[in-house]
C-alpha cells in the first residue's frame, strides 16, 4: 500500500473511528490472490467488545463505499482489535497495559521480562519477578531505554481479584 493510500484512508476512517469512540491502532491494505483485504484495528482504555467492533465495521463500510479510497476493484474489509500479544509502540499502549507482563527489548541490549505497575510521560515503573524463590524487584525505565515493548500471554495468573477473594474465603474458614 502507497504511502499516499496509506494516509488517505487513516484521513478518511479516522474521525469515524474516533465518533465511536476507539482509536485507529493500524491499517494494512494485503493482496490476496485477485482480492485485496482492508484490515484495520481499533482498541480503547476499555477495551472493544463484539458491539463495538460491528458498528465501527458498519459505519467504515458505508464510508468506504461513498468514496473511491479503496479505487473500483473488490476488497474485503476486516476489522479487529490488537490481539493479547499486542506491540506497545503509543504512550496510550503502555497506559493499558498497566498490570501486565511485558517483554521489553532495551536500547542497551537484552531483554527484560516486568509488569508494569505505573506509566507517566517519560517512562514506566515495573516489577520484575524474581527468580528461584526471590522476591521481585523494582525497577524504572525510561522510554528512551525502550527498543520495542510485547505484552505476554499468562495462562496461569490469578488476578487480584481472586488473591482477594482467597483471603477472604481463608477468613471466613478460620472463624
């Protein structure tokens, strides 16, 4: 996809994103066989449900079928969100990613496996599990000392909610 392209429809889909109150994360015109597909993904603070995803599809439709963005031939437009392993390349990113696990490749070199518990303008604050038995550890980093940034997939976690709720049942159990 042409620059031009490229930046023609971020003009054209952005504003109609944002009136459904999500953020334009991406756009990617791909050639498949004689089709092309349009993807482009969306996110919130708060997240994207079903509902969401269906009407900004709705309305980024009938945008596209208004207008000569896409030129004559057929496309298909797929709209989504980011997906768990999401890339942190935006200030907003790293802000939703509070509380989860992050690699961060460092400007440095190497790798840093954290959470991240706090954001402001010039980096994050994280926790970084500890090792054999240790207790995790503080640390800060600056976003310049960021080389690139993926959230992790945890399977096996227990939310704060459930550690709350443990404590609670282990109370209840011992009165």
């Amino acid at each position: 996809m042409s620059t031009t392209q490229s930046e023609r429809l971020r003009e054209l889909l952005e504003p109609l994103v944002a009136s459904q109150g999500l953020d334009l994360e991406e756009i990617a015109v791909d050639s498949v066989g004689r089709k092309r597909v349009l993807r482009v993904v969306v996110d919130s603070d708060t997240g994207a449900d079903l509902d969401a995803i269906a009407d900004v599809s709705r309305a980024l439709s009938a945008k596209l079928d208004e207008t000569d963005a896409m030129g004559e031939g057929e496309y298909t437009l797929e709209v989504g969100t980011p997906g768990a392993e999401r890339e942190l390349t935006e200030h907003r990113h790293y802000v939703r990613a509070v509380d989860r696990l992050v690699r961060f490749r460092l400007t440095e070199g190497g790798d840093l496996v954290a959470r991240i518990l706090t954001v402001d303008d010039e980096g994050v604050d994280l926790e970084v599990p500890g090792v054999k038995g240790r207790k995790a550890t503080a640390r800060r980093l600056a976003f310049d000392a960021i080389a690139g940034a993926r959230v992790q997939v945890e399977f096996n976690r227990k939310d704060k909610q459930d550690k709350q709720d443990d404590s609670e049942m282990k109370e209840e159990e011992e009165a």
